[in-house]
C-alpha cells in the first residue's frame, strides 16, 4: 500500500524524531557511568592528619610540628642556681648577607650594608632578687623569708633594693646580723633613701635588719640563742642558725660583688669606726681603701662569719664596726654613712665628690687588754685616744674589798674599743688596742674598681673567683708586735 505524499513525509519526520530522543539517553547513560566508577579517595585520609592546602587529594598530610619550648620565667627559677641570662641575638646575626655584585671588568665587590647602631658596650640587664626582676632605675622593697621557719610567726625581713638606670656593680649592705646593733640599721636607711636611681649606676641591696628574731626581742641571738654570725655560708641540713644563715647567704649574698656588714661592739662595749678585712686579700683591700677617713684593722675573721664566708666564696666583704649595742650614736651613724657613700663614688655608682678626712693609719696587729680581777670598771681613756706602753687605761674596783686594780697598755697603739664603765669579770675584754703601724702603711684612699655584674656571673661560671693581684704584705716587727687577735665584736 502506497502512502500519500503528505502521510509519507509526516511518518520521516517521526523516526528521525525517535532517532535523536534515543541517541540523547544513551549519552546521558554513559556520563552518568563514568562518573559513577571512579572510587572516592576520603576514605584513605587520615582524619588525625591536616592535609595540605591547594594540593591533589593524594597529597601526603603534611607532619606535625613540635611544640616551642617555654621561656624560662624568673619566678620559676631555683635562687641558690645561678640565673643564665637569653642570648640576645647580635646585629651580625639578625642582618642577612647581601649578594656581592660583580662590576663591568668582572671584578667583585661587596654589596653595600645597612647602617646600623653600634652595639652598647655592656646591657644594663635588670637585677634578678628573691623571685623578682627589679627593672633599672627602680628603687622597691622585697621580703625575704629564711626557708625553714615556723609559717604565720616569723614575719619577712625587709630587703631594700635600688636599681640604677646605668649599668655596674652590685653593693650589699647588711646590718643587724646580730639583733641588738642599732647603729647599722640607721646607717642602712639613710643610705638607702637617699640614693637616686635615675642617676645611679649598679645596685645597692640593704637588708637593714637581717637578724629579725634577735631585733625583737633586743638580743644579739636567735631565738634557739645561736650566733648567726657564727654559721655562714651555712648548711640546709644544719640548725636552725645554719638553715637561716644558708638561705640568706645563697638568696641574697651571692647575688652581690661587694658586702659591707654593719656591726657594733658587744656586750657594753664600744668601738671607733673602723673596717675590719682581710688585708691578705687584693679585693678586699681595694675595698678598704674606698672608705675615706676610716681606720683599717686586718682580720682574716672569725670561722663563721659572714664576711669571711663571702670571701672565700669569691666576693670581697668587710666589716664596718662603729659603736655600742642597744644604743643609737650620731657620730658613728653619720661617720658610717660617710664612709659607705665614699666608697660609692670611688665605685663609680654615685656622682663624685671630694674625699673627706685626713688619710688614717692601717693596723695589721691588735691585742685586748683585759681585766685581770672582777668590779666596778672606770676608764681613763677614750676612743681613738692614742697610748704608749704603760699608760693608765683604766682601773679595777671590787665593790667589797674596796681593792683597786689598773689596767695599764702594754704597747704603743690606738684604743680601737673599749668597754663601757660596768660591772666585770676577771678575764673580761676592756680595751681593743690597735699596734701602731709604721709610716709606710699609711695610705691615702685611692680609686678602686669593682667587677660588673655580667664578669662576676662569667667569672663564677668559669669557676675563677678574679684576676690574680700581688697580696698586700704587712711589715712585721716581731719584738713590738703579738700575734693577731680576733675581737670578741664581730
């Protein structure tokens, strides 16, 4: 059967149609397949791992990084260690090397640096004390508590500290190791409160009553009657005394290059302003010569004893007598704070002034006379009163028998201490006399210099306690002179 034109080219028309509707759905078939049959990759992560940012899912996790290591802070730091100080990186290290640049002959030449500040001669770094960092040119109040006491009754001692805003060195001054010394702890005040940190250079530690258990009760003892000033550098396994003096020696001495301790005569006696030092030691009588007019007595110290624990811990010390216990003495307060503020300005700390005083005579020997029966003592002499052998010093009295014993000077010298008129006994220590010293000892103060704070950590760091100085010999005339005494004072 034939099919009209018109039905035909309708009928052409509908396959082509069909044709074009099925060639469609197998190309939507096999896209949709393709899609399907690749595997997903984000099961084969690790979800513990980060994953790197504008990379192909099959990049490698990229590997943690370990953790900084924390700052050392200053509260966390163990006082009897010694403080290591950051390294600071220096301008050579932070400034990059530049490319050098060739010229037109092919020849080198150093790229041009950047101009950068010299570098200062030495960091004026804060002082590290007590678990606190003092900043320069700050002057503050910190406690310090020995670390064995009973919590709640002892209160802490008050620890004076003024920072300068230059550096240099470290001065302690101490007073009242033994609690009934008044004198010392005025001088620590008003040296301490006049001292301007904006224009000082080093620190300054006064601790001006180190000894707070004697003080309070007006004793020269501690509470368990032990002398402090008898157990430095002290034992943490030891007595109490030990305990406490091995907790102010390593918290507070050994942060210093220089020590002055305050000290007065003991037992109703009193002694002429004078320092008391090793004169064996080249630091030591560097220090001595920065005091002005103040009379220099050698003593190596007794075993014990805070000065000498200094120094043979590397740290030249002294001790400054000036006075009698329980009683406050104007000229020995003020001829102290004198002598501490000369030996400042020859340290370089303070502004300079001019020396005071006429240059006084250095004693290498001393003996005590003492009392050879028991009464009522009266002396004939005075402080700083020169005497020759023979010379009445005083005399004797028992208050019974009414019988008079003199006590007459048995060498040439200078009455150094004395005891006050009281009551004695045989054997007591009356007069301190001071051997005259030949001409040739006697010596004008003259400049001296003490270590900075970073040499003296260098220098402990290294185990070397200085450069090596010619010890000072005395001159010693063994028919004039007995062998050196220690004092009952110090």
């Amino acid at each position: 059967m034939s099919l009209r034109p018109p039905l035909r080219s309708a009928y052409r028309a509908l396959s082509l149609t069909l044709m074009l509707v099925s060639a469609q759905g197998y190309s939507f078939t096999e896209t949709e397949e393709n899609q399907t049959t690749a595997p997903s990759q984000a099961e084969e992560l690790q979800a513990d791992q980060p994953r790197a940012e504008g990379q192909g899912e099959e990049a490698e996790p990229l590997a943690q990084q370990p953790d900084e290591a924390p700052l050392p802070q200053a509260e966390n730091l163990q006082l009897d260690q010694p403080i290591e100080e950051l390294e600071v990186p220096t301008a050579a290290e932070e400034t990059p090397q530049l490319p050098e640049s060739s010229t037109a002959s092919g020849e080198k030449r150093a790229a041009p640096q950047p101009d950068s500040p010299p570098a200062p001669e030495e960091q004026n770094r804060p002082l590290r004390l007590l678990g606190a960092e003092v900043p320069p040119a700050t002057a503050t109040r910190l406690a310090w508590s020995p670390s064995q006491h009973f919590e709640g009754v002892y209160s802490p001692t008050p620890v004076l500290v003024v920072k300068g805003a230059k550096p240099g060195p470290t001065l302690c001054l101490t007073a009242a190791v033994h609690g009934d010394e008044l004198n010392g702890i005025e001088t620590v005040r008003r040296v301490m409160y006049n001292l301007d940190a904006n224009t000082m250079s080093g620190a300054v530690i006064g601790v001006p009553i180190v000894n707070l258990q004697g003080f309070h009760r007006g004793s020269r003892y501690l509470t368990d009657r032990r002398d402090l000033n008898r157990h430095f550098p002290g034992d943490p396994n030891g007595s109490s005394a030990s305990r406490i003096a091995y907790s102010f020696f390593h918290e507070v001495i050994s942060h210093c290059n220089a020590v002055v301790d305050l000290h007065t005569g003991s037992f109703y006696r009193t002694n002429l302003p004078q320092l008391r030092g090793d004169l064996q030691n080249p630091k030591v009588v560097k220090l001595t010569k920065g005091f002005g007019s103040t009379v220099v007595l050698h003593s190596t110290g007794a075993k014990g004893t805070l000065r000498r624990a200094a120094v043979e811990a590397g740290i030249p010390a002294v001790t400054l007598e000036a006075g009698a216990p329980m009683v406050l003495d104007e000229r020995s307060v003020s001829h102290s704070v004198k002598g501490i503020r000369t030996l400042l300005n020859q340290l370089g700390m303070v502004a300079k002034f001019r020396l005071w005083g006429d240059p006084e005579p250095v004693y290498y020997n001393s003996t005590w006379q003492r009392a050879t029966t028991g009464g009522i003592i009266f002396s004939e002499v005075q402080l700083g009163q020169f005497v020759r052998k023979g010379d009445l010093l005083g005399t004797v009295t028992n208050p019974i028998t009414n019988v008079r014993t003199e006590i007459r000077s048995e060498y040439n010298g200078r009455i150094l201490g004395m005891a006050m008129n009281q009551v004695v006994q045989p054997g007591f220590a009356a007069y301190h006399i001071g051997i005259q010293a030949p001409e040739e000892q006697i010596s004008p103060p003259e400049e001296v210099t003490a270590d900075s704070e970073q040499a003296v950590e260098e220098s402990a760091g290294s185990g070397e306690v200085g450069a090596p100085h010619e010890a000072a010999t005395p001159a010693t005339d063994t028919e004039s002179q007995p062998p050196a005494e220690e004092s009952d004072d110090d």
